[in-house]
C-alpha cells in the first residue's frame, strides 16, 4: 500500500508533521530479511553457506560435495555442469589438485565461510585456469561499532570431533578493523580395498586401513579505511596451522583362483603432517568520478609451506604367515614451500554506451620440494638414492586484459580477449638437471544474453582456458604405498587447453536448462602403468584429447507460503577419452547426476535442511565409476533473541557414500573401492554479541571482494 499525505499548512508546521510521521514509520516498521540458502543467477549459483545447518560444524570440503551441479570426477577433481573447475579461497588459487587439494579443503572451516560462489562463464578479467570457477569466500562483519560471535560444536563419527571459533569486528564510518579465530579437531577413518589382476587367473589383493587425527587453527586479521570520500585501502593476513597424523595398515598379497593365498606382506606407516598457510593482501582503490572510472591494485602473497615424514615397516610372510624374510625399514622426510606473489592491477569506465575494462597481472610462483628417503640396514640408515630428489620449480605469468560489455535493447552482450605468457623452469637437484619452457595463449571469451521478457532469457558462452597442473605433479618423486604400489609424479606434463560452448536457459529465475560442449587437448590425466614385474604405479600423462557432452536442468520453486524451498538439479554427461602412441587410450562413457536441497522453516524458530545426491555409473579417463547416493538433513533453532542459534546435523545418514571403480590403463586392470568415514553426527551452537545493527549508509569492500563480485559479468 502507497500512501500520499499533502500538507497545505505553514513551512514550520510542514517540517515537523514530516519529521513526526518518518519517525513513526520507522517506529512502525520492522525489516527481518533471510537469505535463501541457494540462489541461481544468470551464469552462477551461490550457497549461502551462513544460512545451512549441515554446514555448521563441518568444513569446505563437505559443503563443496552437496554443491548442485558439481560432480567429484575421482581422485579430487571437480567438475560443473561437465567443466573442469578451478577452486579458489577469497579469488585466490593456491594451485593444489588431487589428494593435496581434498586435504587443504578438508581443513577450512565452514563456519567460517560467507558464501561460495559456482561460476560457469568467469569473464576474461580472470584467469585462464578452468572452464569454471568455484569460489569460496570467507565471512566478514559488515555491522557498525563493535561486535562479535561465538561458536562452539561437537560431534561424532567413528570418533568424537569438535569446534570452536572467536570473530571480533569493529567498524564505524570510516574504519574496520576485523579479526577471528577457529579451532577444529577431528579424527577421520579411511578403508580402501583394490584387486589388481595378473595372468594366469591370479590377481594381487590389496586392503588399507587409516585413521587421521587433524588439529587446524585458522586465523585473520584485517583493515579497512576510507582516506577520502572516492578512495579506500586495506590489509588482510590470513591463514591456516594444520597438524595431521595418520596410522596406516596395509595388508597385500597374490591370490591363486578363489582367493587362495600365496606369500603376502604388511605395511605399518605411521606419518606426521604440518601445514602452514599464511596469505596477505593489501589493496588500493579509487573512484575517479561518479561515472564509473575506478582502479584497483591489488598485491598478493600466499604460502603453502608443509613438512611431512613418514615411517614405513614392511613385514614379509610366507603362505603359511610365517614371517619369510628380515622386514623392510623405510622413512622419508618431504617438506615443501609453494609460495605464490601476484600483482592485479584492473581499470574500468563508461566508453561506447557500455563498460570497458582493462588490467594486467603478474604471478610469480615458487615451489621447493626436498625429498630424502631413508632404508635401515642393519642399525644403520642410508640414503635410498632410488626415491630421494631434490626438485624446485618456478613459474612466472604476465597476463593482460580486455573486456566490453553493453546492453543494446533486449541484448546483454559481452566479449573479452586475455593474454597469459607463462615461463617455466624445473631443476632436479639431486640429477643436476633443468628444463625450460615457454608459451604464449590467448584466450576469448564471449557472452550474449537474450532477454526476450522478464521470465524468458537465452544465452550463448564460449571460453578458452587452460588446465595448469598441481606443482606436485611435476615432481618426479616417489611415494612408497607398498611393495605393489607407489605414486610418482611427472616433470614432462604439459598444460591442457580446453574450449567450452554452452547454450542456456532460464525461466522466471526458477528453471534453468544448459547444453554444453568441452573439448580439450594433451588433456591431463591419471594413469595406471606397470613398472617392473608386478609393481604398479600411478602417475600422470597427456592424453591426445578428451570430448565431453553434458545437459542439465536445475529447477527452484518456494512452497507452501515460501515455507519450503527446494532446489533440483539433474545433470546427463557423456565424456570421450582419446590417446594414441605410448598413451593410448579410448575411454568412452555416459553417466546421470541427481541433487536436491530443499529447506523450511517452521515455527517457534526452527529451520530445517535436507539433501540427497545421486550418481550413476560414469567414466572420468581411465575410471570407471560405479554408482553412490548419500543423504544428509540438519535443523537449527534460534534463540536469546535471535543471537544464538543452535543446530544438530547428521551427513550420510545411510553411510552409502563408498567410491566405487575400475581402472584401465596400459595392461592395468584393477579395481577399488574407497570408503572415507562420512556419517556424522555434529551439535554447534553460534552466538552474536554487541551491536548487530546493520546500516546500510556505509559499505567498505577489500579490493578483493570488488574482483570477486566481478565474476558473474
């Protein structure tokens, strides 16, 4: 309702007639706004992770996995709507893939995360690496004066877990300063059973056992502050402390027929891990005018600095278990240093009745890896020449951009051209050898939006990106698994170049439809490779080429008075794996996906969550993965005023979340199945104290924050 007062009365009287009736509207009027816990915008989808109660007390890596549309393609590679992601913390990549990338993901908090944002068309002024982009943004107090929350849980697996978490802000027109710290320590369980077959109707049959006790502490800590009315600066420092250790039982032996045993052996590891994650960002920012000229410079400084040992006793038994020779003793030492420093500087303005942007980036990265593997003969241990290396890598990126975009009548149009040079340089130490390699791409990207009405939008994308590799690929070290199995990485891998066309549409922003086409070249991949006798390692390789098809549809409706929300996504990939030569290879497959989430609110405060996921079989290179469901459900109640909120959660309610798959590759035939302990139960309660008051006259965002809200176009 609208209403119109006129005052034909003195200026005086008119004044405080109008002042008085603000005043009572405002007396009268109470704003209580809830964010939705998913909301789909054009070319993005963003989790509102605050507002989830299966995500308090869990961690990154959980919430990323109930995400719609994102698959897990197997061994810690992501894929949205059939594109290969690219997963960043605060716009930041810190370059890690596979299991070292899961573990990093493992560590990070949920609560103390904002929102994560699902990009599937990022724009030229970011960078080339993925088809997509999946950003996770941490949280940050934007109240006035001083405040802050508390939050502590607990939970249970297989074993007890817990939480605990301190945020401090303050801010007033000009300044913020903001700072938090959390806590969480878990213990995890790991099973992971393989049967590797030989000839003559024999296979090797391989059973591991893990338990990892984590304890992580993540802090940060920033400034922000107004030096005049059109500039701002700031400092953020952030980072993670993570200790792990793992107890490790591995059991493997060559069966005859129906699981006859022959000689078998055991592998006793024990390990300690310590990672350190330190980060800095300092920004500038100006608005020139009120037209839209801005500049923003940011420095960036990230470190993964991790120290791992490992203690390794192999005992040897004869078909009988009678212990058949003296045990093998092997340790080894493996601390790392990645360290990445970048330098953003972005420009936009109004030009030709649209935007241009421009900017350039420089990313300078280092990575050290100083292996030494150690066998005990006798009371005496001495270097394994045969595993140890000394490796360091370097890259450097200079990048630049261009971007336009423009609305002309019912079109949304925008195009942009990046040009990454990238220089590479990787000395063995230990071997007294160095390679070095350049390159030059360039890559367009290209966005055209129809808006036929305000229910009806179609789109078309095409973007060009590059899939650079984790820095522990290029290593050629060794992992020793057991006296069957060992990782070893690759120093001869090269980047993989893909190109993504999609053609979408949406519907009242509740229906959403894609149709997408991905080919890629020396796409990167796993593989399973013979060494000597029945020894098998897993390393890496270029593949010619892989194609891949994918189709998806997401529907959003609120039910029941907006009561019920509920989000379903259903996804139809086929994927085509091509190698020739030494890496030959032709994996063909086709595979469903099935997500809901649904939320509601109920009286007396209560809110409520519940998702299920769904996989058919599918192929991702040489795996062949065998269909997994999992279902998860939370509730949460709001109390003290609405500044405590207290919520119990169980993940994998049915414990049905075992990985399951077979590999083919290179005269490698073998199964798995890996069950990483996924059902908990966790109880977390959050409390906000001080002034919650939220005003919405000032709003002071890091220059990172600005560049992330860039990312949707």
């Amino acid at each position: 309702m609208i209403m119109v007062v006129v005052c034909l009365c003195p200026q005086g009287v008119k004044a405080q007639l109008t002042d008085s009736l603000r005043r009572q509207n405002l007396q009268a009027v109470t704003v209580k706004a809830v964010k939705p816990l998913i909301v789909m915008k054009a070319g993005k989808i963003v989790l509102n992770v605050a507002e989830s109660p299966l995500a308090a007390g869990g961690t990154a890596l959980q919430v990323l996995l109930q995400a719609p549309g994102l698959v897990e393609q197997g061994n810690g590679r992501f894929a949205l709507r059939g594109k290969k992601v690219t997963v960043l913390l605060d716009g930041k990549s810190s370059r890690l893939s596979g299991e070292a990338l899961k573990e990093w993901l493992s560590v990070i908090p949920a609560g103390s995360i904002d929102r994560v944002e699902l990009v599937a068309n990022p724009p030229a002024r970011y960078d080339a690496g993925g088809a997509s982009v999946i950003n996770i943004i941490t949280a940050k107090n934007r109240n006035l004066g001083a405040n802050g929350m508390l939050t502590a849980g607990a939970g249970a697996g297989r074993y007890a877990r817990y939480t605990g978490g301190l945020g401090l802000n303050y801010r007033n027109a000009r300044l913020n300063i903001y700072g938090n710290y959390d806590y969480m320590h878990n213990m995890q369980y790991y099973e992971l059973r393989s049967t590797r077959y030989l000839a003559n109707n024999t296979h090797i049959a391989e059973n591991t056992s893990e338990t990892r006790e984590r304890d992580n502490h993540s802090f940060k800590a920033g400034m922000d502050y107004d030096i005049t009315r059109r500039s701002s600066a700031g400092i953020m420092i952030k980072g993670m402390l993570n200790y792990r250790y793992r107890q490790v039982h591995t059991r493997s032996g060559k069966e005859y027929g129906a699981a006859m045993p022959d000689s078998f052996s055991t592998v006793a590891t024990t390990g300690d891990l310590r990672l350190f994650n330190p980060a800095l960002n300092v920004y500038y920012k100006v608005d020139f005018d009120t037209t839209g000229r801005q500049l923003m410079v940011n420095a960036d400084y990230f470190d993964y600095n991790k120290a791992w040992s490992d203690n390794f006793v192999t005992d040897f038994y004869d078909e009988k278990g009678t212990a058949s020779r003296q045990p093998y003793l092997l340790r080894d030492n493996s601390p790392a240093d990645n360290t990445i420093i970048s330098l953003t500087v972005d420009y936009s303005q109004p030009f030709w009745k649209g935007k241009l942007e421009a900017g350039i980036k420089g990313t300078f990265t280092s990575t050290d890896n100083d292996i030494k593997w150690e066998q005990q003969i006798g009371k005496t241990w001495s270097t394994d020449s045969s595993k140890t290396n000394h490796f360091i890598y370097r890259e450097n990126i200079s990048a630049g951009y261009l971007g336009y975009r423009r609305t002309i009548k019912k079109f949304d149009l925008q195009a942009g051209l990046r040009a990454e040079h990238t220089y590479m340089k990787g000395s063995s130490v230990t071997l007294g050898q160095t390679s070095k390699r350049e390159q030059l791409n360039f890559f367009p990207t290209v966005l055209v939006l129809y808006n036929q009405s305000e229910e009806h939008q179609y789109g078309f994308s095409y973007r060009k990106s590059i899939e650079r590799f984790s820095f522990n690929i290029v290593n050629p070290f060794i992992t020793y698994v057991s006296q069957y199995f060992y990782y070893q990485g690759n120093p001869a891998i090269k980047p993989s170049i893909g190109h993504a066309f999609e053609l979408s549409y949406t519907y009242d922003n509740k229906l959403s439809a894609t149709l997408s086409y991905e080919r890629y070249t020396q796409v990167l991949t796993d593989i399973y490779r013979r060494d000597t006798g029945q020894v098998v390692v897993s390393t890496y390789a270029n593949l010619d080429g892989a194609h891949s098809v994918n189709a998806s549809l997401t529907y959003s409706r609120q039910l029941l008075a907006g009561k019920w929300q509920t989000v379903n996504t259903a996804i139809m990939m086929y994927s085509r794996y091509e190698g020739k030569g030494a890496q030959e290879l032709n994996n063909t497959g086709a595979g469903v996906y099935v997500n809901t989430s649904n939320t509601f609110k109920m009286p007396a405060g209560l809110s409520g969550e519940l998702s299920a996921t769904w996989y058919s079989p599918m192929t991702f290179g040489v795996y062949k993965m065998k269909s997994r469901y999992s279902m998860n459900a939370g509730i949460a109640r709001s109390m003290l005023q609405n500044a405590g909120k207290l919520t119990l959660s169980v993940t994998d309610i049915f414990n049905t979340l075992n990985i399951r798959y077979n590999v083919a590759s290179f005269g490698v035939i073998s199964s798995y199945e890996n069950k990483i302990e996924s059902r908990f139960i966790k109880l977390t309660f959050s409390y906000k104290f001080g002034n919650q008051r939220v005003k919405a006259a000032s709003s002071h965002k890091t220059g990172i924050e600005k560049e992330l809200r860039r990312m949707g176009g």
